[in-house]
C-alpha cells in the first residue's frame, strides 16, 4: 500500500473504530436495558446482567459496524475535499486506487468481521443467552421468590408458594398460566420441587389438581394429578425437550437439519431463510462501506454542498439493509427472491468498484441537490432559532 493509501486507510479506520465504539455502546445500552428486569424484578446481581447483555454483542457488531463503515467513508471523503486534500491527491496524478483501496479494505474488515458474527458467534450466543435466562428463571424458585409472594415469571404467567422447607422443596404451590390463546390454567400442588436433566429443567409437582378454562366457550375441565412436570425451560407447560428455533443453530445445521427436528417440521422454511440471510449479510457489509465512493470519491469545489450526494448514499445503503431483512422471508412466494439476495450487494460492489477505478463520480439531479440544500438549511434554522428561545430544549 502506498503512503497516500496508508494514509487514507487511517484516517478511515481512526473514524470507523470511533463510530463503531460510540454508535456501538449507545445500541449496546440500549438493548441491555431490556434485560434489566433481571436485577430489579428477579433480584439477581450486576454482574449476571452483565453477562446476560453481553450475549447480544454479535448481534451489535451485525448491526453497527456496515453503519460505522459507511459513516467512516463519508466522514473521510468529506473531510479530505473539504480541506482540499483530495484535490491534491488528484492533481499529484495518484491513480484512483488511492481512495478506492482504503475503503476497499475497511469494506473487506467489515465483511469478515460481519460473517464470523452471522455464522458462529451470533447463534452460540443467542443459545447460551436463551440458556442462561432459563436457569435464571428456574432458579427464582429455589432462591429468589419469598414465601407468600406472587411473582409474574413471565407475562401472562404468575407464581406462588405458600413455604419452602428446609430440604429446598416447594409447599403450597399456585400457578396462573394465561398465555395460551385457546385457554388458561391454575396449577395446585401440594409440593413440588426443581428437578434438572438433560431434557431441561422441570417443577416437579406433586398431590395437586390442575383447573383448565376454555377461552372460547367458557368450559372448565379440572385434572388431578399425582405427580405433574412443568417445564420451566421454555416456560411452556410440556415435558418435551424444547425445541431450538433457526436463529441458535449453528450454520453447519442449517445446511443438513435433522427431519425429526420439532422446529423443522413445524417450520421448514424458516431454515432455508435464516441460511440465506447468514451467507448474504457480509456481502452487503462490503457493498455500504463502497457506495459512498460512487457519489463523492472525486474532489469537488469546497463550496459544492455535498449533501444531495451524502443523502443519496445513505439511502441506498438503506435500501440494501431494508432488502437484507425482507428478500430471505419472500423465497417461498418469490422464486427469484434469492439470487437477488445475493446479486444487489455483489452488483453495487462491482458497479462502486468500476465507477471508481474509470473515474467516473455520480451526481444526484440537480433539483435533489437545491431541494436537499433548502431542507438542510431550513433545519439548522430552526435549531438555531429553538436554541435562542429562553427555555428551549
């Protein structure tokens, strides 16, 4: 690389690891508060928030460094022609590899990066997640919940016990279940007791009665029981294994699913969407940290607003990712759906590359440039204008 691309190439990742950590810390926050009931409803520690919130890390990166790389590319590109340094890189005759190479790589990082997370790290961390909340919840009943406290376990699920013994076991068990749409059902026990084994983990109840009501014609059925497993591991009331959706299997699972798979014979077509979706996504990483090129990799006149350009890259960018989302799920009604998956980002990579290398920069119609300039300056008017009120946020 030579130095006019090294140099480039910092400034780039000197902005893109700012932006990912900045963009990166505010979304990780963000998500981490959802688990925050953790600590103040369920009475655990910081430290198993923590680990709970940090689970979601790949999903982040999944979603925040393509935005860091676009962000990066704009931020440098804008900057160099502002201080017409890109147009002494021009006029010294450098080749138009000097800006394409730098953006080239931080698309390369963003993709690799990108497809560790979509193909292995996402969904082992979205399993041992999910495993981690389970033990959680089945551990409120042996070392969180008060005797004589109704507790919400879950939304449309409520737990009592009257006492706990010394042994561990449960005395006076209630359970309120309300989360099936077709009917609802209260638990009585007796005792019961936590039971964990390969299979998940269980309230074994014992001695009780179980009252089911029909939410669609008002009957009630009542069930007595000698001994009854309620499986806490997915909070549902079977004794099955729980069954393990797409998004926490692993790729090489996807390719060749068990047929006696639960979920897969319930949902097939999940599978196939969800594979695509992990093969597709680090293509279009490489495809947004490479559209900016198109529209402001050549120096213009510092008075040139450069707005139009910038919104017009943004939006396609925003286009892919909206595609990335809808084009896997449209497969099994659109046939064509997914070699357009893959083509959109492999065509804006080659078409930004080409565009680039043969010099050629894009400009958005004049009327989007006068358009885009009146509506940016009207903005910062009423900024300007919000902030010089007494009182005004």
């Amino acid at each position: 690389m030579r130095l006019i691309e090294r140099y480039i190439f910092g400034r780039m990742a000197g902005t893109f690891a700012l932006t990912f950590v900045a963009v990166g810390s505010a979304v990780w926050l963000a998500a981490a508060l959802n688990q925050f009931n953790l600590v103040t409803e369920k009475g655990q520690g910081l430290a198993l928030f923590l680990r709970v919130s940090l689970f979601s890390a790949p999903v982040l990166v999944i979603v925040v460094m393509p935005v860091a790389a676009l962000i990066a590319v704009v931020h440098t590109m804008t900057t160099l022609n502002g201080d017409s340094e890109l147009a002494v890189i021009n006029a010294t005759g450098a080749p138009q590899l000097a800006t394409l190479k730098p953006a080239l790589l931080i698309g390369v990082i963003t993709m690799a990066v990108v497809a560790a997370m979509t193909l292995y790290f996402a969904p082992l961390s979205s399993r041992l997640g999910q495993s981690l909340i389970t033990s959680v919840r089945s551990d409120i009943l042996t070392s969180i919940i008060r005797e004589g406290q109704f507790m919400t376990l879950a939304k449309g699920l409520t737990f009592h016990m009257q006492s706990r013994a010394v042994d561990g076991s449960l005395h006076g068990i209630f359970i309120a279940d309300d989360r099936d749409p077709d009917h609802s059902s209260i638990y009585l026990a007796q005792t019961g007791a936590v039971l964990h084994n390969p299979l998940g983990v269980f309230l074994i109840m014992t001695n009780g009665m179980i009252q089911r009501r029909s939410k669609i014609d008002g009957s009630i059925s009542m069930i007595e029981f000698s001994s009854y497993a309620f499986d806490l591991s997915t909070l549902a009331s079977q004794g099955a294994a729980p069954a393990v959706p797409p998004s926490q299997r692993s790729t090489a699972y996807l390719f060749d699913p068990e047929p006696d798979d639960p979920y897969f014979r319930r949902s097939p077509r999940l599978f196939r969407t969800e594979l695509h979706k992990r093969l597709a996504t680090p293509l279009y990483g490489l495809a947004i940290a490479l559209i900016p090129l198109m529209f402001i990799g050549q120096a213009v006149s510092p008075r040139e607003s450069r707005a139009a350009s910038v919104t017009v890259a943004g939006a396609i960018a925003l286009v892919l990712g909206i595609c990335l989302l809808f084009l896997p799920s449209m497969a099994d009604n659109f046939a064509g759906a997914v070699p357009v998956l893959y083509a959109l980002p492999v065509g804006a990579t080659i078409i930004s590359i080409a565009l680039v290398a043969a010099g050629i920069q894009l400009r958005p119609p004049a009327r989007f440039g006068a358009f885009g300039d009146r509506l940016f300056r009207k903005v910062s008017w009423l900024l300007r204008v919000e902030a010089a009120i007494p009182g005004g946020d």
